[in-house]
C-alpha cells in the first residue's frame, strides 16, 4: 500500500477523512467524553468501525475544524454513504469508500492510516480533487490524541484485533455483491445487471437505485436481499399506524433525517424500522433520544418515509393552520416558503386526505362557510370546514399549483397537482367549476406508487385468478374489463400488464390521462384538444410494431372498431368499457357499430368488477345465526350459514365499521359456445346462461362468498350489487 501524500496539506487529508471530528481543536478529555457518549465501544466489538464513530462525533456536535475547507466535507459525507458500518463497500456500489482497516499501530502520540478504496478496477477519483487516481490511496493521520489512542487500541484489542501492520490484521467479512445476490435469487438477470451497471458507471448513483429506476427489480426485492444479507428482519410499514404513545420516543426530525420510524416496544426494548440497517449513527441517535435499547428491523426506504408523513403531525393541527392563517396580516398563495400558514393549510389538507386513503378530496363551497370532503372507501364523509374569510385564498392556492387561471373563475379548468410526500409523490387531477357560492374544486388522487400487486393480491378467487391468467396468456385477442367510474378498473388493467414479458414483447398505452408510470413500457396521454384523441393514437400505435396495446377506455365506435381489428390481426388488447356486468359487453359492443362476425374471433376475456368496503378487522364480529338478509331469494344465491359478521365501529376505522376495499369480480372466458348466440344477437340472459354454464361466478356471488369469510358484509355486498 502506497500513500499519496503529493498535492495535498496535512489539513485537507484531515478534511477528506473527516476523522477530524475527533482530532477537532478540543481539549483531549472533551474529545475522549465524545468518543464514550457516541459508544465507540459498542460500534469496535460490533464492526471494528473507526470510520461510524467519526460520524457519530460529528453528527453530536455539529462542529468542523475551522481550517478545514469546507469543500471536503461533502466528500467525505459521500464516502461515508458508500461504506457500510463493516468497513464494507455498501452491496452493489463500485466506487471509492473507506475501508475501515487500521493499517498500523495507534500509538499515543502516533498515527493511523485509513484506505480509500475503489470497488472497481479502474482509475477513478478518490480524494474529492477532481483528478483521476488509482485503485486505492492511503491517508495518514498524525498527532492522534493520547487518551484516544489507548481507548480505541484496547477495544481492537479485546476483540482480537490486530492492528500491527499487514501481519495478522482483521479480515473483513465477505459479503457477495447484491447484483450477484440477486441473479443468484433469481430476480435478475445477467443482461439486466449488465446494463445496470453501465448506466451507473455513467451516471453515478447505488446499483439498488439504478435497478429499480430502470424497472429489473422493486425496492421490496433490493431490502428483502440486504435483509437477508445482514440478518434482519424486514417488515411492512405500508398500512402501519403508529401509537401516539410510541411516536412521542422518537422526534418527527429524528425519523426524517435518519428514515427511520418507531414500531412497537416489548419489555423495554423499542423496535425501530430503518431505510438503512446498519446506519449506527441513526441507531444511537435513536437510543439517546428515545433512553431504550433498539431492535432494529428494515423496510424500503419510501415505504417508511410514507409512513413517517402518514403518522406524524409535520406541525400543528388543520384548525390550528387555520387559526394562524385568520390571525396572519397576508393571505400570499404564491408563497414558496413551506412554513407559510396558507401553503400549509392546503398541503395538510392533501396530506390527510393521503392518510386516510382518500381517493377524491371535494372543495364544497357553501354559503357562509367551505366544507372539505374526503372520499374514503367509496363514501364521501366530511373532514373539516374552512371559515368563509380564507375560502378564496384556499382555492386560488389550489389553482395556482394545477398551473390554472387564478383570475378566471366563470368557466370549468382542468389541472394538474404534483404533491411530494414521503420520498415519492402524488398525482392529483384537479377540476373547477363554477357555482353560485364559489368555484367547486374536486380532485382525484392518483398514487404513481399504487400499482405493485400481483393478480393474486387482487383478491380474486382461485377460479377466478386461473381463468384471468389463462385469458392474459393468449398471444392475440382483446380482454376488457367493465365496472362504474371508480371501480378499481385501473388497478386490474395495470396488474395484468405488469405479468407481460416487457423484455420480449413491445408493450404500449393510450391512456387520459397517465394514471401510473410503469417501466419498460411506451406510454401516450390522449390529447382530444388538438386531434390525439383514442382512435387517432391507436392509428399510429399500429405502426408502431406493438405486441401488447392497453387502450384507457373504449369511447366511441371508431375506437371500438380499430380495438376490434387490432386484437383480430395478432395483437393482445387490453380495454375498459362501462357496463353493468361481463356479459352486457357483448351487445354493447353491437350497439356501438362492432361486426357480430367479429366479436368471436376478437373477445377472449371480460373481467366485470366492483369495490366493496372491508370490515374493520379490530371491531368486527362474528353473530350467531343466519343472516336475515339471506332468507330471501338470496338463498338460492348462496349458502346460508349458522353464523355471519357484522361491522360495529372503532378508533381504528373512524367509527364506521369498514376499513379498505377489496374487489369482486366475475371472469367471463369467451370460446366457441358463445359462436352462435353472439350471431344470433341473442339477449343478456341468454349470455348469462351460457358464462354460468362455462362456470362463471356472477360478482353478486363471489360478495356473499367473502361476506361468509367475514371479509365484508352481506349488507355491504346488496348495497353495491342490488
């Protein structure tokens, strides 16, 4: 090992490392009580680690020697991230880190030498100067303090580590890159990994990043393998609500800046949730504030910063928000600063509604008063209301974030919000229009993240999942789904989507508007304003060699009949239309200029579904004897059992008794049993037969058979379905 000492002071050598928080100009007692505090004890027998416990320092005392430029800072923050709390290049980075080998004695008053290395073999810029360098350096630290010296020389010591040079010196623990690890899962493959790790040479940035940026891999499949690796437990903290209690151990700043979040405590011991498992610095930080002993568990990091924002208060109350805005001399909606009372307000009314799982947040002007509305589950309920004197100033907020005419407020705009929450962002569709009391603003929420299910997370029954999986299989034909504006349509089109070899075959949408982004797919925004309406894309698509088309909806004859054509000539298609149940596709498609000739050949799946909202699972209960409701002529729908469930309501589900939805559906495989009766133009009950025949189960019977599991309720189901 060589030292390259040319070109630089003792000073910036001191900088790049940043171990020069602990050789900061303090006295050396000062210094050896940081070093006690920041548990250097700990973090040696843990991970031989000098590099963590120099974060630490700096991280508790915030301070720099004031002759060290500012400059090599940042860079010894980004070999910090790129080094693991074993000394380890973090799993899949190939550039320099500093490895946490003491390369010679620590003697008081001596020295101790800690490597730059780079992962890869090639030049590439160790020391932050802007030049190329070569596969590792060595930087020397002179004048370390005595009483640290000793300190940290009995604790390698006592963990039989030998620090004398190259003779015997510890060996770090081997750790497979996580690009092998995850061909070897079979979650990648070697192209894949291939051209990840070019586009990172190019563009810099962690390997995980450029995976799941590129469409090979989630962040679940990136920290279910590091989990792995390290020897941690992963958990979900996708719908986790957190305890007051529990979240008042741990500040909103510590959780953001640390991505980190409290998840349950046992005999003392405080579970925390981490981005980074093996992030020491957070785990102290945790322990100080917190005064327990941690457990530490994993999640990915935009699961947890979702939850951070979904459980924490980010600062005083709506109403609170509203009393500052009415006591504040300026009502200023172009405001850029996040701690204005105005922007505020309408960010913690996006964020609620988020929270709550909000799908649409409805702007109700009234005569003296604005009410806030959130639609959860399907039912609108009301959130707050907001005085008259600030109703203005809100929606003019709103408009000026949609990029909408604030100064026009006679006719219907159409915008479009942006909303960054958690590490990620939601998409609101924003609508306007005029009333006698106001502008009505309405806004759907469209989660870009939503859609990483599988079909069998949909929750369609197992007979349902095959025939869906066997209609999605064909290589050629048109499979539509039907159901009501906001019946999850969306959600089942994209899922089927995401089973498609995207490698193999040439995937396109037509969609108005873009709801999700999806890797790996060509996505177009239907445009009607200026001629790129459905059947004008689908035109072009066509010559676009597609293999796989999802069209957003089909509106119109035309576009029915390019679809119609498309799926005949060796296309899969996929589709929505609105119709009341699977079968009334089929003379809808008549009716709307499609060849009954056609249909047999073109239709090879209908999917027809609802959303029904779930019981809450803290408070409902299970009640002896048969329900009421199926007595009727539902009993020949169904079994009637001896015992059935009702909701009752909580704190958990805001008294309703329901929380989430789920879907039920109703698969109709078209085949040639159906050649006859479409010909003929036969009636809906006559296909209806024919699908019950085939085994369909209607959507009315698969809601009563998840009533009997106590998934809904029978009411539930005869509210949606009847």
């Amino acid at each position: 090992m060589q030292a390259k000492n040319s070109g630089f002071t003792l000073m910036e050598v001191i900088g790049v490392l940043a171990v020069i928080a602990i050789i900061a100009a303090v006295a050396t007692p000062q210094i050896f009580q940081a070093i006690q505090d920041a548990k250097v004890t700990s973090l040696v027998q843990e991970a031989n680690d000098l590099k963590a416990a120099v974060a630490r320092y700096y991280k508790d005392t915030g301070t720099w020697p004031r002759h060290i430029p500012t400059r090599n800072e940042d860079h010894f923050n980004q070999l910090m991230r790129n080094s693991d709390s074993s000394g380890n290049a973090i799993a899949g980075w190939n550039g320099p880190y500093i490895e946490s080998q003491l390369s010679n004695p620590i003697t008081p008053g001596g020295y101790l030498d800690l490597q730059v290395t780079s992962n890869a073999n090639y030049a590439c810029d160790l020391d932050g100067d802007g030049n190329g360098d070569g596969t590792f350096i060595t930087y020397r630290i002179d004048g370390v303090p005595d009483n640290l010296a000793q300190n940290i020389s009995q604790m390698l010591d006592k963990d039989g580590a030998n620090t004398t040079g190259d003779e015997g010196s510890a060996t770090p623990r081997v750790s497979k890159p996580l690009g092998q690890r995850l061909v070897e899962a079979g979650l990648l493959t070697e192209p894949q990994l291939d051209l990840a790790l070019r586009e990172q040479k190019r563009d810099g940035g962690f390997l995980g990043q450029v995976l799941v940026e590129l469409g090979f891999v989630t962040e679940e499949d990136i920290t279910a393998c590091l989990a792995l690796e390290n020897d941690v437990e992963m958990v979900s903290v996708r719908d986790l609500e957190v305890s007051p209690d529990l979240l008042s151990l741990v500040s909103y700043e510590t959780a953001r800046t640390h991505k980190l979040i409290p998840l349950a405590i046992d005999d003392g011991e405080l579970t925390v949730v981490f981005a980074d498992a093996l992030d020491v610095v957070a785990q102290d930080a945790v322990e100080r504030e917190s005064k327990r002993t941690i457990r530490v568990a994993t999640a990915p990091e935009p699961h947890i910063l979702e939850a951070i924002e979904r459980n924490y208060a980010r600062s005083s109350s709506i109403n609170e928000t509203i009393e500052q805005v009415l006591s504040g001399d300026s009502l200023d909606v172009t405001a850029a600063d996040q701690d204005s009372p105005m922007v505020r307000l309408v960010d913690q009314i996006f964020a609620t509604a988020i929270k709550h799982k909000a799908t649409d947040i409805h702007l109700q002007p009234e005569e003296r008063n604005m009410r806030v509305r959130l639609r959860v589950d399907g039912i609108l309920r009301e959130e707050i209301v907001v005085p008259k004197a600030i109703q203005s100033a809100v929606l003019a907020r709103v408009k000026l974030m949609a990029n909408l005419d604030i100064t026009e407020k006679r006719v219907p705009q159409d915008g479009r919000i942006r909303f960054t929450f958690g590490s990620g962002y939601v998409d609101l569709r924003v609508s306007t229009l005029p009333t006698n009391h106001g502008e009505s603003i309405v806004m759907r929420l469209l989660d870009g993240g939503a859609v990483q299910l599988s079909l069998a997370e949909l929750g369609f029954a197992p007979d349902d999942l095959r025939r869906i999986e066997q209609a999605i299989s064909h290589p050629y034909g048109m499979v539509l789904v039907t159901g009501p504006t906001g019946s999850g349509k969306t959600t089942t089109l994209y899922t089927a989507l995401g089973t498609i070899d995207r490698e193999a075959r040439s995937v396109f949408t037509l969609e108005d508007p873009i709801e999700y982004t999806l890797p790996m797919i060509r996505q177009t925004q239907v445009n009607a304003d200026i001629g790129m309406d459905f059947a004008a894309g689908l035109r072009s698509l066509l010559r676009q060699d597609p293999d796989v088309i999802l069209v957003g909806e089909i509106r119109d004859a035309e576009t029915a009949e390019l679809a119609t054509r498309a799926a005949m000539t060796g296309h899969l298609v996929f589709s929505t239309l609105h119709t009341n149940s699977a079968v009334g596709v089929i003379p809808r498609l008549v009716d709307m200029g499609i060849d009954r000739f056609l249909l047999p050949s073109a239709l090879v799946g209908i999917v027809g579904q609802r959303l029904l909202r779930k019981l809450c699972v803290s408070c409902k209960i299970q009640v002896e004897g048969a329900n009421p409701l199926l007595l009727g002529d539902l009993a020949d729908v169904t079994d009637v059992s001896d015992h059935h469930w009702q909701p009752v309501g909580c704190d958990q589900c805001n008294g309703s008794g329901y929380s989430g939805r789920m879907a039920v559906y109703e698969v109709l495989l078209v085949d040639t049993s159906f050649h006859d009766a479409m010909l003929e133009g036969s009636v809906e009950s006559k296909l209806l037969e024919l699908a019950r025949a085939g085994g369909m189960t209607t959507m009315l019977e698969d809601g009563l058979a998840k009533a009997q599991q106590g998934l809904t309720s029978v009411a539930e189901v005869l509210r949606v379905l009847r």
